[in-house]
C-alpha cells in the first residue's frame, strides 16, 4: 500500500470518529433549537417532526415575557460575577499559601480539600440550607451567593500553577527587597494571570448552570436565576416545550459568548490539571 | 564596602550536613569564589548570605552588623540567579527598578542608576522589551544590571554564567571581573567551573560535601593543593595521579608505582616511612617529553604506551597509560607522538605533589608565583622591591611602575635611590638580608602610601627571601613573588 493512501485511509477514520462524536454533542442542541420554534402542539405528534412546519419566532418574546426574565438574568449575573470574583480571590490566596508556605498541617488541610472534592454536591445541600436558614439567610442574595465564593477545584488548580513558577524568581524579588505579600500580588498573580483566568471561566459557568441550590435557596419568584426559570416552564400536569427551549436557547447566548472569547482558557485549564 | 564574615556556620536538612562548619572571613571589596561540585553545599551558603535559606547554629555578618535573622530585604545584598530569575511579565526597565520602587526611591535617582547601568551593560536600547524578547547573554546582563542599580552592600552570584554558550561565557567572566573591580563591591561568587574561580577570585574557597577544603589565592590553591581533592578539582587539564607505595632504596626512600620509580627527598622522605601507600600527582603541563638534553634530564620519568592525542589547537594533549593508568600531558605542537608509541616524559623535581592513603598533601609547600601572575593577581597599586637597583629587581620596578604601581625600592647601591626619584617612588639604600633596613622600608613605604600589596623578591638567589615580616595592616591582602 502506497503511503500517501494509508495516510487518506487514516484521516478518513479520524474524520468520521470525529463527525460521530461532535453529532452526539451536536444534535440534541439542534433539536432543542428546532423545538424551540415549533407551536405549541406540535412538539407531541407523533412521528415528532424534526423542522417546524411554521417557526414559530414569538415563542422568545412570549417565553421571555411570561415569567420576570429580566429579573432572573439580573439575579443569575449577580451569582455570576459574586462567583467568579470569590473564587479566583481565595483560590489565589489558597492556592497560594499551599504552594509556598511551609505551615503544620499544610498536607493534611490540603488532603482534606481534595477530599471535598470527591463529596457530590448534593449531599452538602441539604446542610448548606440548614446553615443558610439558621442565618436567616434563604431567599436572599447573600444566601444565595455566599456558600458559592470558595471553590475546592479552584484552589486546586491555582495551587498546581504556583507549583509550576521557578521558585527563583520569587527569590529575586525576595531578594530586591519584596515582602511576602508584595511577592503574591506584584510577582505570582501577575505571571498566574492564565490559570486565574481558566478559574474565572470554569466559575462563570458553574454559576450561570446552577440550578439545584438556587431552586432550594430561593422562594420567590424575583430571587429565581434563569435555570430555575426555565423550569418553571415545566409543571406538575403541563409542560410547555417551545417556551422552556426557547427561554433556554436565550440563556446560552452568555456562555456561548463566554466561551468563544476565551476558548483557549479552556484548554489551559484541561491542560493544568487534566480535569474535565 | 562592607566585610562579610561566617561564624561555625552549619545547616542540616534532617540528618544530612549540608554545610559543616563553614568559617570564612571575606574583605572589603574583595572577590571571593566559591568553588565546588554538585552537592558540595556552594549554593547554601549562598542562599544563606542572601537570607533564602537559614542557618541550623552559626552566625553571618555584612559589615558589623549580624544579619543571621535578618529577611532578604534588610541584608542589603543584591542577586544575579542561574536562571536569571527575571520577573517575566515586566519589561527591562521594570526589572532593574522594582527593587528600587519597593524601597520608595526617587523617580530621579531610579532613572540616573538605570541610565547608569544600562551603558555599562550595553542596555539602552532593550530598556522597554520583554525578557522573552532577549537573547540568553542579553538576560545575564540585565541580571547583573538589577543587581547594580541596588548598590548593595554585597553582590551574590550563583552560578551566573551556567547557562551561557563558551565564547559567551567567556566574554561576560571578563565583564563581571572588570565591573566588580570597577565598582570595589564585595561579592560572593559561587561556580562550579575552576577556570572562572580561577580567572575571577581574589580568593578561592574549594568545597567538597558541605566542608571547606582549601581556601586561598587562585595560585596558592593551584601550587600548593592541601589534598587530592583540591588538586584534581583545580587546574585544567586536571591533574595526574599515579598510585604507589614507598620502599626503602637501599638507605634512601623511592616511591615505587607500576611504570614508575621516583627517589625521594627532602621533607617528604623524611616523613614516609617504607611500606606507606603514597600518591604522586602531577599537573600535565609540568611534564616533558624526555629527551637526553632537557631540563630535567637527570630527573624521574614515566613510561607508557600513546592512547590518544587531542589536538587543540595551540596545544596538544596527548593521553598515555602507565600500568593501569591512563595519564596526560600537555604539549605544544611540534614533534607530537603518534598513537601507539611508546612515550617517555619526565617529571620536574619541584613540580611534583605527594598525598598520602587519605589524600591529604605531604608536601604543602608553596611556590612563588612569578611576577606577571602575581600582576595579574593583585589589582593594588603598591609594591616594594628588595634588591632593585639593577639587573632583574630593576626591571621588576620598571614594568610595575609601567603598570600603575607605586614602587619603593631597595637596594645596596645608590642606583635604587635614583631609580626610584625616576619612578616616582621611594628609594632606600640597605641590603635586603637585615632587618633593619627592611624595616625602613617598610616603614617608609607605610608611611607615604598606607599599604604594601605586592613584595617582589629579586634577590631570588642565594638566600630565598629577605628576612621580612609584614604586620597585616602593612601587608594589604598581598603577594609574594620572585622576579
């Protein structure tokens, strides 16, 4: 076989593995993209069709407008911006301190923390709205941000980039005459501006999808975020799809910009710590 | 400029001694090399000057002041990393002046030192880049800049020219000598490459497993190694060694190895006794191919088979075995021996070393350096010379005197007098085998200039050295040499 031929028979397979994998991920976002455009009855017949027969363009303003959507975005970026400041703040100063400070219990904290790691977020529900409760603290926005500002995975991350700076060159502004905290700010947050970045993305969207503790925190319906808004479309006895898809399709939009503006943050991220 | 002194210092990690008892007195301005292999414990002290790392017990003082609990940032030192350890997201300019903005200086003064150092170091125009955008020797010179806008107390170099090609190398050791000469700052330089401990230190301190093994005068440490360890580690091509035993030779000593028999005298003889495991060591350049009419003719010689001939270019290293034993020798290019041939090279009588079974020197003998070494050696200006009024001891005055140095010169005629009214310098009519006279010198010399740094010795016959003691606040740092 002549090896230019087993060259194409080897780009062929890879791009049909590829095609394979990437309709997966792809198709059921068309599909919630065609049914957010479908009326309201025709997303239950039967075959269901894959097009709608009229799009239905109203069902964005309508699903928008039916429930205080304005008022979730405003609450979701509030969490959002809460979030993504908290994290990348303390995973620093965490990440940080067991990079480079010697103090007792160093390993055994950090153990501890990777271990948080491996408990499901659900079972700390639960606990997490009993202490909010106690603080009088449900159904407002302190509640509904402050178990949020500290993330495990965040420290994590940050800790295994501090590892990854020349010690040397901490020494040299040790040297010229830095103190440990002009060292952090002026030397090592500077130079860990990527993997602080990586953070802030991976926290943007851990907050904008949130759904479960901002279903349980809050109770009125102006403190909802927008994924719990969108499943409100979806009743005990009645579920309207085009609107829940099309309120969902909106809710995209800031990810998908998030994403696109800082795609190779992502990679950096997978790169650091092999996670996700 | 501040001394810098080590007291007992020590520093162990668990149950390794990583510095044992490390004492060591470093004079104002001077340049002293730490000088080891990987894991002889050179950084640590280092480290432990600039306050990276402390001391287990022991004590450091810059200047008067004990600086031992001291951070980095009181000690007033001043660093240049292997790696350069520049801060990358900051341009050139923001390199060299942030350790001056941490002390809140004017925004004058910062610009007149970065101005400053960047003529001197060739950095005008890399001021607003990047350290990505410089080449590895652009690097090393900003290093070294933010090191001297600081005017610290005391420069620190860790291995600063590790990371350099050798032409490169070779080009910045000579800009790092002539600066710190320049600037007159104290430093602490540690490399783990003899030839710049060599060509850059006033004073070498060999180290091997965290313990000082000889400190002194790069020429001192290269004539006189106080063990085996300082003789192969210092001087390349490295030294020889040839293991033997001592036998009795029918009334006087020999030392007896495969290939080889050396009489011996002297001291040595003296304190060998027969059946002692004894080393001969001997530098490459102080052998000669034997032949019937050299200079060493009568002396020992050893006999081994041509291995291998490196050519160097101007010289030649031609590698032999003798027994067991692959040795070397250095010679010039003519009349090289091929590979294969038998090779006979004799050994100088007074360029032998003797170690005993624990590598310990048996003959700590010093040899004078001659007198463009000890020129190049001692960079201060005063020098008094013992039987100058003619000859070689007046030709020693002249070239000194051409060189910069101030002369005081002694002589038995009235010819050093006058020579010295040429010179510029003081005249004493004596004879450099009394006390007395030399003590006018001396005296004379102290008084006009405050020092003495250089003594040249031209009565170098007869009688070795004039009866002299310096006092050392009349001997500053200074050399001995024959001219």
């Amino acid at each position: 076989m002549r090896p230019d031929r087993a060259g194409r028979r080897r780009a062929v397979a890879g791009y049909t593995a590829a095609i394979l994998l990437a309709s997966v991920m792809l198709i059921p976002f068309l599909w919630m993209l065609s049914t957010a455009l479908m009326d309201e009855f025709e997303v239950f017949q039967y075959p269901p069709p894959l097009l709608p027969a009229d799009p239905q363009w109203a069902n964005f303003p309508n699903a928008l407008t039916q429930l205080p959507f304005a008022r979730f975005f405003l609450n979701s970026g509030i969490l959002a911006v809460c979030m993504v400041l908290g994290q990348t703040l303390t995973g620093a100063l965490g990440g940080y301190a067991f990079a480079r400070f010697r103090f007792a219990g160093r390993g055994a904290v950090f153990a501890a923390y990777l271990g948080a790691l491996m408990v499901p977020a659900i079972v700390l529900l639960i606990p997490r709205f009993l202490l909010i409760d106690a603080l009088g603290g449900v159904d407002t926005i302190a509640g509904l941000v402050s178990t949020e500002l500290v993330s495990v995975w965040g420290v994590f991350l940050l800790r295994q980039f501090f590892l990854s700076l020349p010690r040397e060159t901490e020494d040299a502004a040790r040297v010229d005459g830095a103190s440990e905290w002009t060292i952090f700010w002026r030397i090592a947050l500077p130079l860990a501006r990527p993997a602080l970045a990586t953070v802030a993305l991976f926290s943007f969207i851990d907050a904008w999808k949130s759904f479960l503790w901002p279903l349980v925190v809050t109770q009125s319906l102006e403190m909802r975020t927008v994924e719990v808004g969108i499943a409100s479309f979806h009743g005990l006895y009645y579920a309207n799809w085009p609107y829940q898809m099309a309120a969902a399709v909106t809710a995209l939009i800031p990810v998908l910009v998030a994403f696109l503006a800082s795609q190779r943050f992502f990679t950096r991220g997978i790169q650091l710590t092999g996670i996700r | 400029m501040p001394s810098v002194s080590f007291d007992h210092l020590h520093k162990r990690f668990g149950a390794t001694a990583v510095i044992d008892d490390f004492t060591l007195e470093v004079a104002d301005g001077e340049l002293v090399v730490l000088v080891g292999g990987s894991g002889s414990g050179k950084s640590t002290v280092l480290r432990m000057l600039a306050g990276l790392e402390s001391p287990t017990s022991g004590s450091i003082r810059i200047g008067t002041r004990d600086v031992t609990a001291l951070p980095p940032r009181e000690r007033d030192v001043a660093m240049v990393f292997q790696d350069y350890a520049l801060y990358p997201h900051m341009t050139v300019r923001e390199n060299l002046s942030l350790g001056l903005r941490l002390r809140k200086m004017a925004r004058a003064e910062i610009d007149r030192r970065i101005t400053w150092a960047a003529g001197l170091l060739g950095l005008d125009t890399l001021l607003d880049r990047k350290p990505k955008a410089l080449s590895g020797g652009q690097r090393q010179r900003v290093a070294m800049g933010r090191a001297m806008v600081r005017e610290p107390a005391v420069f620190l170099f860790d291995e600063p020219l590790s990371n350099l090609d050798a032409s490169l190398r070779a080009q910045m050791r000579i800009q790092i000598g002539t600066l710190q000469r320049r600037l007159g700052t104290t430093t602490v330089y540690v490399t783990h490459d003899q030839v710049e401990a060599m060509t850059l230190g006033d004073r070498i301190v060999v180290l091997a497993d965290g313990r000082i093994q000889q400190v002194g005068r790069p020429i001192d440490i290269y004539e006189a190694p106080v063990n085996r360890f300082v003789a192969g580690f210092i001087g390349t091509p490295p030294m020889n060694f040839v293991e033997g035993t001592v036998v009795d030779d029918g009334g006087t000593r020999a030392f007896v190895a495969d290939g080889a028999r050396v009489a011996l005298r002297g001291e040595v003889a003296e304190r060998v006794a027969p059946g002692r495991a004894l080393t001969l060591g001997v530098r490459p350049e102080d052998l000669r191919v034997a032949g019937p009419d050299g200079p060493w003719a009568e002396g020992p010689s050893l006999h081994g088979r041509v291995v291998l001939v490196e050519r160097l270019g101007g010289s030649s290293h031609v590698h032999f075995e003798v027994g067991a034993r692959r040795l070397m020798v250095a010679l010039g290019n003519e009349a090289l021996p091929a590979v294969d041939e038998m090779l006979s090279v004799q050994l100088s009588p007074g360029r032998m070393h003797w170690f005993d079974a624990d590598g310990r020197a048996e003959r700590p003998g010093y040899v004078a350096p001659t007198l463009e070494q000890a020129l190049i050696m001692s960079r201060q200006k005063v020098a008094i010379i013992t039987a100058g009024g003619s000859g070689m001891g007046a030709g020693a005055a002249r070239r000194l005197a051409a060189a910069g140095f101030r002369v005081s010169i002694l002589s038995s005629s009235g010819k050093g007098e006058a020579l010295a009214k040429e010179l510029g310098g003081i005249g004493v009519t004596g004879s450099n085998q009394s006390t007395e006279d030399l003590t006018r010198l001396v005296d004379a010399t102290v008084d006009a200039w405050g020092r003495i740094d250089l003594l040249v010795n031209s009565a170098g016959h007869g009688p070795r050295a004039p009866v002299l003691e310096l006092t050392d606040e009349d001997w500053h740092r200074g050399w001995t040499c024959t001219s």
